[in-house]
C-alpha cells in the first residue's frame, strides 16, 4: 500500500525526468544530418500562421493597459515625461516574452501536440520508426526549431505592436506630448532590454516545443488520450515558461545593472 | 534471401502483468509463419517486441547477429530497415497521399530520382491492386483500401522479414484470399521471411509453412503446419479447428467447473488437412514441403480426406 502511494507521490518527478532525457535526446538528434529543411519551413510557416494575427491583437491592448496603469502611476510622482520610456520597459522586458509564449505555448504548442498524438495513436509513428527513421530527428526537431524561430519574430512583432499601442493610447488618450513619448525611449531602457527580450523568447519556443512534442508523443488511450496531451502541455508549458520568465528576469538583473540617469 | 529470427526465452509484461513469458522459437529464413492465439494474448505485442518498439522484460531476439532486445538505437534503426511492417490498420502518414506515402522509405532511405521512385511505387501500387488511388489522403479510402497500401509502403524497400499484424481483418473473403495469394507469390519471388500475426483459421491452415499458437502466456506450440494440424494437444486442436469444446473459454481459459462439465463430451474428429496454397505460377516455394512428408517423417496418420484440396476443411 505505502509503495502504491510513494510511487503516485513521485509519479511527476518521473515524468519531469523523461521529459528533460527527451529534451536530452532532440539536443543530440539536432546535430544529425540530413537536417529536415523541408518540414522545418513547413512547421515554421504554419505556426507563424496561426499565431501572427492573435498576437498581433494580444498586443495591442497589452500596450494600452501598460500605458494605462504606468501612466496613472507616473503621473501620481509627476514624471510624465518618463511615460514613454516605462512603456518601453514594460512591454519589451516583459509583456512581449510573455505575450509570445501565451500565443505559442496556446497555438503553436496545442497544434503541435495534437498533432504527433494523433499521429502516435494511429500507429504512424511506430510506422515510421519502423521504416527506420527516428520521428524526434524527422518530426520533433525540425518543430522545436520552428518554434524558437517564430518566438522571437512574434517577440519583436509584440515589442512593435505593443509600443505603437502604448504610444496611441498615451498620446491621444492621455493627452501625452508625442515628444515626450519618443524622447524617454532611451532615458531607462538600453539595447540588452532588447537582447533578453530576444533570448527568452528563444528559451520559451524551446521549451514549449519541447513539451508539446514529449505530451503528443508520449499520448496513450485513444482519442481522449490526444486531448488530454494537448491540454497537460498546454498548463504545463505555462507554468514552465512563468517560472523561467521569473529566473531569467532575476539573472538579467544581475547580470545587467539598470541604467541610471 | 530471407533471414533467420532467433527468440530466445522472450518475456514481456506490463506493470505486474505478465503478457507472455518464456517465448522461445526460431522463425526459419525465407518460410512463412502464422502465429495464432485468441483474442488478447498478446500477439501484436509480439510483433512489436520483434521490430524493438517494445522493450522485452527479459530474453534476446537475435536478427544477422544482432540482438534486437539490448542494442543500441542507432543498430536498431540500421537493422529495422531490413524489415517491412503491416501493421492492423496500415497506419498510413495522414498528411500524404497514397503515392507519397508508398515512396516515403524511398525518398527517406536511397537516392533514387524521382522517375526511378515512382517506377518503383507504381510497380508496388500495381501488386495491390490500387493503381488510381495514388491522388487519395489516408482519411478518403477505405480500411481495406488503407491495409493494402499499407502493405505497398512495407514491401517498398524489398524488406528480408515481413511482418504482418492481422492481414485479414477488415478486408472481405474474397480480398483475404487474394492478400494470401500475394504473400504466399511474394515469398516465392522474393524469398523473404514472412510472420503473419491472425486469428483467422482459413489463413492459418492453408497458407504457412509453420504455425505457432501463443496461449495462456505462453507459447503453446510451434512446428510445421502438418505438425499443428494433426495434433491432439487440446488447445492447439480447439484453436485450430474453431470448437467451442476445450480449454479456451469466452474470457481466457475455461475454469475447473466449466471444464469438468465437457468431461463426457467426445471431441469431434480432426478435420482433413487441407493442401497448402501454392504460388499462382506453379513452381515451388523454396520452404514449401511436399504434402503429408512430415506427417510421413513423424509416422503421424492424417484424418482421412487430408491433402486432397486447399479447402480449409474446418468441421462445422
């Protein structure tokens, strides 16, 4: 009986742990040639495709409500002039990583995942390991590459969108000087703002792949079993890529001192 | 040339489970094998112990000299590609069509151009009677249709082994005895090893060369045909013969009441055995034997009538 319960207890350290040896296993079959150009522009197209316009339209009330509650606040100390460059900030460092995981680990992710559960189910990638060729060289990496690939152009697609939001609401909203707005771009934020932006869009493709294609390929029981993979990697990449987020935001400032003056 | 598969005390179980253990059998080069069991004993699992998409708990599955139970995956990717695999429903790319599907090993695994690729699936498309098709998805067919496909993708590379998992289900008689035509004609011309997985008596006693019936977690028995036809081994005789009488029951095996009831009941007498089928242009397999040698060899009777017609001659 106490065996039964201790091995429920530990059941997620071990799935943790394939799922980290499966990420083990995409790195090395990254390096195996051929590499799958063709699946790689497929994969990468179709998740641009499903992921551009809600991201886009994510954006946008993301900037506004940025500039919303920076605005008030900024006002309260009266330094209006540093709305700009706190929306900036906001929306680079943070809502734009952000942004762009919700919309990969829930478009691309789900998508992804759906779709090597049902091919698992049907047999085919048994078929295929059959026919001598490894599915996590032939399907999996050519879609963890797409997937980071995508993440960081949705990431500047959301820093654009998010900025010219911002921008909109603050200045014909909230009676803010266009000046003002573009002058503060540069009084606290710096390129490195730009750079982790980037790199944690890179790390949460990764990581939302990764999941997505472990959750598919591991799917079991019939068509119930795809759905429920789609749904665990779906909470599961979520709760990685906030945890991640909160790591990589406390190495950056440590790494990187906050621009003063 | 077709090529030897050596299991050796294979054991398989899922959690506390025990699927079957102890397997041990040499599946000849270039013969054809029929392994039966009812319904849930695992046969598939074997199949799929076979190609190492399943791991065995315990024992060796020895292919050219390598062990497919404990190499490493790299081998295993090299070795599979001696292998072509029918699985229950084909299981077809859905994403391709038909042409492109057949020609996926090709383009995956040799460096033929186009025309040299589609002369080959075009060749293979004809063998199973799906010339036209080519332009259908997977979704648009039917699961005979799937199945025979299926079948054109895994013969593409000119496998050494073929593995069949249930050719018969879902395809009509008539489509069943085609297909056993075509594999007992693609062993005569290609020599290769082929394993079919069934439970349908018809195949099992007209078409191979060797029989082995998986029951009870075991392997009950394995031997030539003639060996498993004339037998009077209860279950291989229940089994084989499709009786009601004996000591497979609806669920598993009968229990001790259900059993002591058929004490008094006789057995109905064996069945002839049938002639096996033989390749449609008259010449003989290279593992076919001459009717009745082994029931001669083994100084075994036949019931009488056996060897007159391929007529599977179950007792109704």
């Amino acid at each position: 009986m106490s065996s039964i319960t201790a091995s429920r207890a530990l059941a997620p350290i071990g799935t943790a742990g394939k799922l980290f040896a499966f990420g083990l296993d995409v790195g090395r079959a990254l390096f195996r040639r051929p590499f799958q150009l063709r699946e790689f522009l497929q994969q990468a197209w179709f998740i641009a495709s499903v992921t551009i316009v809600p991201t886009a339209l994510v954006a946008i009330p993301f900037g506004a409500v940025i500039a919303l509650q920076v605005g008030g606040l900024i006002k309260q100390f009266g330094a209006q002039s540093f709305t700009g460059s706190a929306s900036v900030l906001a929306v680079v460092r943070e809502a734009g990583p952000i942004a762009t995981s919700l919309l990969i680990a829930g478009a691309g992710g789900s998508a992804i995942a759906a779709d090597l559960g049902a091919r698992k189910i049907r047999e085919e990638l048994d078929a295929m390991m059959v026919l001598g060729i490894d599915p996590i060289q032939r399907l999996v990496v050519p879609r963890v590459l797409a997937c980071m690939l995508v993440a960081v152009f949705l990431n500047g697609l959301v820093s654009v969108v998010g900025v010219a939001g911002g921008y909109v609401f603050n200045v014909v909203l909230q009676d803010g000087t266009p000046g003002a707005y573009l002058a503060s771009f540069t009084a606290l934020a710096q390129l490195p703002d730009l750079w982790q932006g980037m790199a944690k869009a890179l790390i949460f493709g990764l990581i939302a792949a990764i999941v997505a294609c472990y959750m598919g390929m591991n799917a079991g029981g019939g068509p119930k079993g795809v759905g429920d993979a789609v749904n665990e990697s779906v909470v599961i990449t979520f709760l990685l890529l906030f945890v991640v987020n909160f790591v990589m935001s406390a190495i950056y400032f440590q790494l990187v001192p906050p621009k003063t003056g | 040339m077709g090529v030897e598969i050596q299991i050796d005390q294979l054991t398989k179980s899922f959690g506390k489970q025990l699927i079957w253990g102890d397997v041990t059998l040499t599946v000849p080069a270039g013969e054809i094998c029929v392994m039966l069991g009812p319904s849930g004993t695992g046969k598939s699992v074997l199949l799929k112990t076979l190609i190492g998409l399943l791991k065995p708990d315990k024992g060796s599955v020895v292919i050219e000299g390598t062990d497919i139970a404990s190499c490493p995956e790299k081998d295993l990717y090299e070795i599979r590609k001696l292998f072509g695999v029918l699985f229950q429903d084909g299981a077809m790319f859905g994403s391709m069509n038909l042409y492109d599907n057949v020609a996926f090993p090709l383009r995956e695994h040799t460096r033929k151009t186009e025309s040299e690729v589609r002369d080959v699936v075009m060749e293979k498309m004809d063998l199973v009677g799906l010339i036209g098709a080519e332009d259908k998805l997977p979704g648009e067919i039917s699961g005979g249709m799937r199945k025979r496909a299926g079948l054109a993708r895994a013969l593409v590379l000119d496998p050494q082994i073929v593995l069949f998992d249930e050719p018969d289900s879902g395809l009509d008689p008539v489509r069943t005895s085609f297909l056993n035509q075509l594999i007992i004609d693609l062993n005569a011309q290609t020599d290769a090893t082929f394993l079919i997985v069934t439970h349908d008596i018809n195949t099992a006693r007209t078409v191979p060369d060797n029989i082995g019936l998986l029951y009870h977690k075991h392997l009950a028995m394995f031997g030539p045909r003639e060996m498993l036809l004339s037998s009077e081994e209860p279950v291989v005789r229940q089994f084989l013969n499709a009786q009601r009488v004996g000591p497979i029951g609806m669920s598993e095996e009968k229990d001790a009441d259900e059993l002591a009831a058929e004490q008094g009941q006789d057995l109905p007498p064996l069945p002839p055995i049938p002639l096996q089928q033989e390749p449609s242009n008259g010449i003989p397999r290279r593992g076919q034997r001459p009717p009745g040698e082994w029931c001669r060899e083994n100084g075994v009777t036949p019931p009488d009538g056996s060897f007159e017609s391929t007529n599977a001659g179950i007792a109704v």
